[in-house]
C-alpha cells in the first residue's frame, strides 16, 4: 500500500463512520422550534429561530463579553455591530440586544462572534414547556366532579374530546332533550338546560310506543350528562365524551322497571339506526340490571357486538359477588363502582364477569371534600321533588351514586376510543382493561372479582402502541 | 466507544505491514432493509415492513491468507409511521395518528471468504456479530414517549464485487437477526415478535487502497 493510499484511507474512513454518526444525530435531536431561514447580505443563510405567535419575550441575541472588557469596549463593540438597544444580564457581561432595522441579525452575529472582546454571541432562542397537552373546562361546578379528575379527564381531553360522529344510546328512562307537550297526557317536558350544542339523534320510547323519548324518571338525564353534558360553555358541571353524539332510547318506565323485550328492542334499534348511510351509534349505555336472563336479550347483545357497538352495563348495586343480567354477558362490559377513596363502593357488584371499575360514588362519604358535601356523581338532573308529582321542567344540580353512575364513564371513554380510531369493540375492550388502573392488589395485566381489571384510565388506552412501547411505557 | 472506534482504526492501520499482501477499502452501502418483525412493522408503518438503509465498513482484504477479509462497520435504518392500537394477533389495527419514528443501527463486525480474489468479478461469503441499537420515539399530543436500547446481533452475508484498481462496485444480501430486542411492549408483544433483525439488499461502492 502506498503512502497516498495510507492518506487516503486515513481521511475517508472515518468519513464512512461520520455518514451514520452524523445522520443519528440528525434524527436524534429534538424538534426545532419553527426555524426559519433568512437571507444575509453575503448571499448565504443562516438560520434564526423564530418565536411563536403571540410571543413577545423571545428574539434579538445574546452576547456575553470576556471578564476583563471595560464598558466603553463593550458599548463600541456591540455600536459596530448595529446593536440598537440592549439590556445587561444580572450576572456578568452578559447583554440581551437588538440590532438595528438595516442590519441583518445574522451579520450583526457574525461581527461579533469576530470580536476578541465577545466570549460567545447567539441567538436568543426559546424554549417551551415540554408537557402533555391537558384541557380544562370553563364549567363552574367542574372542580366538584371529582370522578372525572380520577379517570384522568383533563388529559384524555387533551388527547381526544369526541367526535359527533359518534353516538352513544342510553337505554334508561329517557333523556330530557327536548321541549315537547305529550298529547295524550298533556304533560310537559323540558329539555334540559345543559345541552347546548349537544347532538341528538332521534331515538325512541319503547314505553309508550312514540318518537318522543323523554324522561319521566331522571335517571337517564343524569347517565346521558355524564356521557356529554355540555362542556366548556361556562356553565353547569361537564360531560366526559362531550363531542360525541347522543341516543335517547326509552326503556325503563317512570318507576324504572323495564322488561326484556323492551331492552332487546332498543338494542336492536340503536344498532341497525342509520343516518347518511352510516351507523352512527357505536356505544349502548345499559345502566339497568336485574336478575335472571334473557336469550332475547343476550341475542340482541350478540347481533350489535357482530355489527361493532360496544355495549356496557351496570354491574349492579347489591354488594354481592354475582353480576346483574344483562351485564354479565360475555358480549356486555360489566362495570361495577368506587368511590372517591379508589375503594369498591359498598354497593358494588362483583364477580369474574366484571371488567372494569369507574369511579360511581358514594353519597354517605366526602372523601373529595367537594363543597356539596357528598361524593356524589354530580350532573346536571331533573329536579327529583318535582318529577315526584310529575312535573319534568325543573333542572338542578344533581348528585347520584351506584355503579348506573360508574357505567357512562366507561361507555364516553369507549366514545372517545372510537373517536380516535380505535373502533372494533373487542379492541375497544381490550384496550380499556390493558389501561386500567390496577386495584386492591391485582398484579400488572391481571384482574379481580372485585375491581376487574381495574380503574378505567382513558388517556392511556388512548395512545395506543408503539412498535415496542406500551400503553405504560 | 470512541476508544473502541479509535483502537478499530489503529488496528486496521498497523495490519497492511504485517500483511503486504492485503489492501484496505472502504464501503458506502445502501439499500433495502426489511425487517423480520413483518407484521408489527405494518402495523406501524402504514402497512410496509422496509425502507432504506444505507452506511459504511472499512474491510482488510487477505488476512492471514489470500481471500479472507474482515471488516467493521455500521448502517441505519429509520422509517416513520403512528401509533396503533391491536388487541390480539388477528385483530384489526387501529391507527390512532400519533406519529413515531424507529431507528435501527447495527454496528458490525464481519469475517468472510472471497472468491478468486485478485480477478474482476469475485463473489464472496460472511457472518458476524455485533450490537444492534434500538430508538423508538413517538409524541401523544405533547407527551413524547423514547426508547432506547441495545442488543447483541449476527449476521450472514453473500456478495459479489465487480472491478478492478482503486474503484469497484458491490451488491450484498445479508440476513441479521437481533433476539430478544423486540416483543418488550408495544405491537411487537401482541404479535410476539422478538427480533430487530431483517433482510437487507445492498447496493456498494468500494474505494480500495493497495493491490
């Protein structure tokens, strides 16, 4: 080998090295903050970050002069640069200026780092809060909803809100979603006042046979606001898929009680309802139980599973370890309650067929020491002294607890799933029970009979998987 | 790692003496890497497994005898693609449109045969090992999720070397496997897909110093 040869080897080997080393580094670093490139009067470029809209604390460049400079060579130096104006750091030489108008920064730069009096000149770049987004609402009486701070709301706001696109059915008692006077019994309902720019699909009263799914109960008033009461507009409390669509379907009577038949009906009406070619109800909320069974019923759950509605379903508030029909269907997410403590609520049901746990409260307790007094769900709800003697137009805030409550956590936060592109009910499922938040000692990835697979934790089971990330990685 | 770079070249510089025979080059490469992990690279990279590759080796040519070489080197590969959400192995994959980015570098060693050396036209054999980094990076509206991490990997490899003097050309598949590097958490676990490893195709420019 030659000596030329030797030279050349020695100058392009590491040469090969740099093309990968260099190349990592590239990727390696971190985004910049909108760099944008501007044109010096020598025909080069230079790039100088540039502050976001609304920043008025970032530009000019920092200059820092060496220890011994005297101020008269500082006040000259940065004079030949085109420094207009400047302000001295509280520690050494250091100066925050401004070049003049008809001197291009990137000039004004490069005179000074010629300087022998300048240690060191920059840009005075920014930095920004390196935090994942969060959303808070403006609603007044959002600080009392201490269910939706346990299940991470603000940050699963941050991430996904819902789409109107998609809907979620309450099978309840109705929902107060509209002004409407009954002709047959003159009664009058009010729709209630926290539904502003709600979405309402036209559901259906299995009751009483009409279009007109209200609610004479105040059940299922209080269940749909906790799906997507109105958020953010500054008043009442908020809902926690308030993007997404609602369903009234009208199963239970004024007293509650509803049958089979009925249910297995709103199911497949919800399932198979189309609206612009589409099938726009992706979630069934079933806060409603009972002993006994139905193949009517587990039919039905089976027909919309196939068609990809995730269906959730009270696990029941006997505080006994059996799981209600129609929740402990394999078809169903069963969902049972805690209370503000993260403990199983009194009332809970428990049992294998239970999947995951929400916060459903406990009205004897104020764990949260919420100013009402009581860790109720709170909700906007119809005034329950009223609705007693058949009145349906009076609203009030409203606490409740039981797992009927916990339950439309869990079918907003499928909402929200879905809205996000995760939309097979199994995965839908799935990723709620991965996410969740272990309770009373089950290992990581596992499960109990009394929590499941524990607290649901929708901001995790939102953000999916990485090639070798997981949800809690 | 820069004491091991820097022992490799004091190494390779002092070998040509002992060995008058031999002669240096170095590698550009670039390619097609496919990766192994097929389906959790699909996954997450909007249906494709692959992408380019590209990097370089230094190589010593006859060592100990006439045909055998060793060389060092390093490549990357990195693609972009989201993060999704897959619940078992034959379900449908959700892609959720958080973007993330894989980088792949091995760093590797290489002992090989090469044919007829001395002639135009040679084909030539390898296997080696070496360390295989990993970087996963991915970004959920503002909460930015990075992975990083190494593993032992080897490789085979089969070329042929076209030329003659200072400049030739080269074209090379090799199959690497990285175990255990994969399959931690993510898509890869629900596929149970453990190996970093792939298929590449490469393309070579060799710039060869002695006879």
């Amino acid at each position: 080998m030659s000596r030329i040869s030797r030279f050349l080897l020695l100058l392009l080997a590491p040469a090969a090295f740099c093309v990968v080393w260099t190349l990592r580094i590239s990727h390696a670093g971190t985004p910049p903050s909108r760099p944008v490139f501007v044109a010096t009067d020598h025909g080069t470029y230079a790039a100088l970050a540039v502050p976001p809209r609304g920043s008025s604390r970032a530009g000019g460049l920092i200059v820092a002069f060496r220890p011994a400079v005297e101020e008269r060579d500082i006040e000259r130096a940065l004079r030949q640069a085109g420094v207009r104006e400047g302000r001295r750091g509280g520690y050494g030489t250091r100066y925050l200026v401004n070049v003049a108008e008809d001197v291009a920064p990137a000039r004004a730069l490069e005179r000074l780092r010629s300087m022998d009096e300048v240690d060191y000149a920059e840009v005075n770049g920014l930095v920004h809060k390196d935090a994942a987004q969060t959303f808070t609402p403006n609603d007044p009486r959002y600080n009392i909803q201490w269910n939706f701070r346990m299940v991470g709301a603000e940050r699963t706001w941050g991430i996904q809100k819902g789409s109107p696109t998609v809907a979620v059915a309450v099978l309840d008692t109705g929902i107060a979603f509209e002004d409407y006077a009954d002709p047959r019994t003159g009664q009058q309902f009010r729709k209630a006042l926290d539904w502003e720019g709600t979405v309402f699909l036209p559901g259906h009263d299995f009751v009483n046979d009409d279009d007109h799914a209200n609610d004479d109960e105040g059940h299922g008033t209080h269940v749909a606001s906790t799906v997507a009461q109105a958020t953010n507009n500054n008043r009442s409390f908020a809902g926690l898929a308030f993007n997404c669509a609602l369903m009234p379907v009208k199963v239970l009577d004024r007293d509650g009680f509803g049958t089979f038949f009925d249910v297995a009906e709103a199911i497949d009406y919800a399932a198979n309802f189309t609206q612009n070619g589409q099938h726009p109800v992706k979630v069934i909320n079933l806060s409603l139980g009972g002993d006994g069974s139905s193949e009517d019923v587990r039919r039905a759950v089976d027909r919309a599973f196939a068609a990809g509605v995730v269906i959730v379903a009270a696990a029941g508030n006997d505080g006994k370890g059996t799981i209600e029909f129609p929740a402990a269907l394999s078809g169903v997410m069963a969902v049972g309650a805690v209370d503000a403590r993260k403990e199983r609520a009194y009332y809970s049901n428990f049992g294998p067929q239970l999947s995951v746990v929400a916060p459903g409260g406990d009205c004897g307790r104020n764990d949260s020491q919420n100013v009402f007094g009581a860790d109720c769900v709170w909700q906007q709800g119809m005034n329950p002294d009223l609705v007693a003697i058949g009145r349906y137009d009076s609203f009030v805030s409203l606490g409740q607890d039981g797992t009927s409550t916990a339950t439309p956590h869990v079918a907003a936060a499928a909402a929200l799933l879905i809205s996000q592109g995760i939309t097979d009910p199994g995965a839908v499922r799935a990723a709620l029970e991965q996410t969740a938040e272990r309770l009373g000692g089950a290992p990581a990835g596992g499960r109990n009979d009394s929590f499941g697979s524990g607290l649901i934790a929708p901001a995790k089971a939102l953000a999916g998987l990485g090639l070798n990330q997981g949800p809690n990685d | 790692m820069k004491l091991r770079i820097a022992f490799s070249f004091a190494t390779l510089a002092l070998l040509p003496r002992a060995a008058s025979a031999g002669n240096f080059g170095v590698e550009a490469q670039g390619g097609y890497f496919a990766m192994s992990a097929t389906k959790s690279a699909k996954a997450v990279f909007d249906g494709s497994s692959g992408g380019a590759t590209f990097g370089g080796a230094l190589r010593y040519v006859n060592v100990i005898r006439k045909g055998i070489f060793i060389a060092v080197g390093a490549r990357t590969f990195s693609k972009s693609g989201q993060r999704v959400f897959v619940a078992t192995p034959t379900g449908p994959v959700a892609r959720l449109g958080f973007p993330l980015e894989a980088r792949i570098t091995p760093i590797f060693g290489t002992v090989g045969y090469r044919f007829f050396e001395g002639r135009a036209f040679v084909p030539y054999l390898g296997a080696g090992g070496g360390v295989t980094k990993y970087h996963e990076t991915s970004e959920v509206t503002g909460d930015i999720r990075e992975e990083n991490r190494s593993r032992g990997s080897f490789h085979v490899l089969a070329g042929v070397e076209y030329g003659k003097g200072m400049f030739r050309v080269g074209a090379e598949g090799l199959y690497s496997s990285v175990p255990d590097s994969l399959g931690v958490g993510g898509v890869s676990k629900v596929y149970n897909e453990k190996d970093l490893g792939g298929f590449s195709v490469l393309g070579k420019l060799v710039v060869s110093f002695g006879r």
